[in-house]
C-alpha cells in the first residue's frame, strides 16, 4: 500500500474514474472527512478543493489492490490455486422456513432470513441492502433496514446497481452499533479495505458481510428504460420481479413471464462489471447465489464468524438446509462463472 499522502485528482480521479475503471461503490464519497466529493451519476464528482488527505485511495477496491494481502486479512492465509471460487469452510444448500419469505425472495430466502433472524435476536441494528425507488419502478436504491418488516419489503436482486455502502453510512450517522452489510463482490472488497485501513467509524460497527453472487449488473435506463419499457412495451411498473436462470426472466402482474436472452441484455451491462474477476463474492463471510436451483439458494460459508450467523439461524429453525453435494449442477456452474469472470477480467 502506498504511504504518501494522495489527493483525489491525481489517484482515483485519473487512474479510476476518468480510466473507466470506476465502479461506483461510493466508497470515497462516503469516507471523504472533508465532504469533497458527491455521488453523481454513478461515480464521484469533485466539488470542492481536495483536502489530499490520502484516505480515498486507501479504501478504494479499484486502486492498489491486492486479492492476495485482502485474503491475508480476511483469512489469514493466500487461496490454493485449486480454490476455483475463494476460500472458505462450508458449501450448503438452504430454504427460508418462513412462509412470507419464500413468497418475496429470490430464490431461497436465506439473506433475507439471515438479516431477519438477527435483527430479531439483537446480533445487529440495522442491515445495508439494496431496496426499491418509490419514484422509478425497478430502480434500485441502498436502505438501512432496521426492523424485519424493511427486509421483508426489499427482499429480491436488483440487476441495476445499487450503492449500498451509501446504506452503511447511513446506518453510522443513526449511531447503531451492530450492523450487517449485503453487497456485490465490488462492495465486499471496499468493505474490507475499510476495515484494513481501518476507518473504525465504519469498520468497528460491521458484525458479518453477505456477498452476492454477480456476474454483471446492467445500465438503469438501458436494460430497463431502453430494452424492456420501450423496445418490449412492457412498462416497468407492471413488473413484479426479475431473475436470471440461462436468461433474464420478468415477472409480470399479469402471470405471464417474458424472458430476455443474456446475449441481448450484455450490450447494456455496466463497463466496469467487465473488469472485476469476482462472481462468487469470494470475501465475505456468507456468499449467496441461485446457481441454477430453483427455490433454494446455493450458500458458501467463507469466515468462522460467517459459518456462526448462518448455523445460529438454522438452530433456530429459520433455514432448511441440504447439502451442497446434492446439487452437481450448481456446483459445477459455480466453478464455471468463476473461472471465466475471472478469465474476462484478466483479458481486459
């Protein structure tokens, strides 16, 4: 890691933002002690003289990274080049119990069950997730939850990007002490550069990290405004939930679902997706993905304290669990997006 002092212009702003290479965690805007930047458009803005304190490039996942010294941190040790998709403990296949859940989750409802179940029982305050704008259907928006009932109403994947470290900061200015983070890959490996650095304003509240598993996520007003509102005719507030299963699914209010080849929907992916090599959320403590399955969701335990959540959660009777040994198919897709995220990525 680098020990001078750089200020925004001449680190991320040239060598991330203006290079493409931004992803827009918001992570700089959010650590900024000084209030320089803003979030505009999916990217930071500069809006008044840089202070060079240095701290943005020392947080920011696409400057000076290091895949092996974050894997130190988190794991205390390197990955072994036969770990196809990270580190970690355990692989399980799991199932909400509840009802309620199963009836809005994506797949399986285990990060809706995991957040509920420790808001519940006083592990966390408030979680980091990604909700819905009540002003543009579909479009997503970063939420402090702080009760169940907020979980329950944001359950589900956005296929537009959402910065959700937006959320923990929110999470920190209401002073709640325990906090749960729910993110992409990208967003996991700002999180655990603030907790390297560490920023203990943000680190010391963090409890467990969820990763999801992400291929890419695609342009707002392309894939929604451009491909399904004006090139389909489906108008976005008659859509009642989108997936991914070897193509993109929408669920309409009518019943009838319209599908969406991937070979379509990459043109409106979002530039920066095509640099990142991570599609398991290989540093988090809990990754979650659907993997192909159908009602239930593929889960990798990576972190003791990951492995403690989600076991906590299952002995209290919130999850049905199967073993991951059961599902080959997923397994074997799980190894496959992988390798080639991360081949993609290399290529660029």
């Amino acid at each position: 890691m680098q020990n001078q002092k750089l200020g925004f212009e001449e680190s991320l702003g040239r060598e991330v933002v203006n290079s493409g290479r931004c992803i827009g965690c918001a992570t700089c805007v959010v650590v900024c002690p000084f209030n320089c930047l803003e979030y505009q458009k999916e990217q930071p803005e500069l809006v008044k003289a840089c202070e060079k304190c240095g701290i943005c490039p020392k947080v920011c996942p696409r400057y000076d990274w290091s895949q092996s010294s974050v894997e130190e941190f988190v794991f205390g040790k390197k990955r072994d080049a036969k770990e196809d998709y990270g580190i970690y403990r355990r692989t399980i296949v799991a199932q909400a119990t509840d009802k309620k859940i199963l009836q809005r989750c994506q797949d399986g409802g285990v990060v809706t069950s995991l957040l509920i179940h420790a808001l519940q029982n006083d592990l966390i305050e408030g979680a980091a997730i990604s909700g819905l704008s009540t002003d543009e259907p579909l479009h997503p928006m970063p939420i402090m939850a702080t009760i169940p009932e907020e979980v329950l109403k944001h359950a589900g994947t956005r296929y537009a990007y959402s910065p959700n470290i937006l959320a923990l900061q929110e999470g920190v200015r209401q002073k709640k002490k325990s906090l749960a983070f729910v993110g992409t890959p990208c967003q996991i490996h700002a999180i655990r550069k603030i907790q390297m650095f560490p920023l203990k304003k943000y680190s010391n509240p963090l409890q467990f990290t969820i990763g999801l598993m992400c291929t890419e996520s695609f342009t707002y007003d392309g894939l929604f405004e451009q491909h399904l509102q004006k090139n389909m005719e489906i108008p976005l507030k008659n859509v009642v939930k989108m997936n991914i299963k070897g193509k993109i699914q929408v669920y309409l209010k009518s019943g009838k679902v319209e599908s969406i080849p991937l070979s379509e929907a990459k043109q409106y992916a979002r530039a920066s997706c095509h640099l990142c090599g991570d599609f398991s959320a290989e540093l988090a403590d809990i990754s979650a993905g659907g993997l192909g399955l159908s009602g239930w969701t593929f889960v990798i335990l990576r972190t003791r304290r990951g492995e403690e959540i989600f076991d906590d959660a299952s002995k209290a009777g919130v999850l049905q669990v199967r073993s991951a040994e059961e599902e080959p198919f997923a397994q074997s897709l799980l190894v496959k997006l992988s390798k080639r995220k991360r081949r993609n990525a290399q290529e660029k």
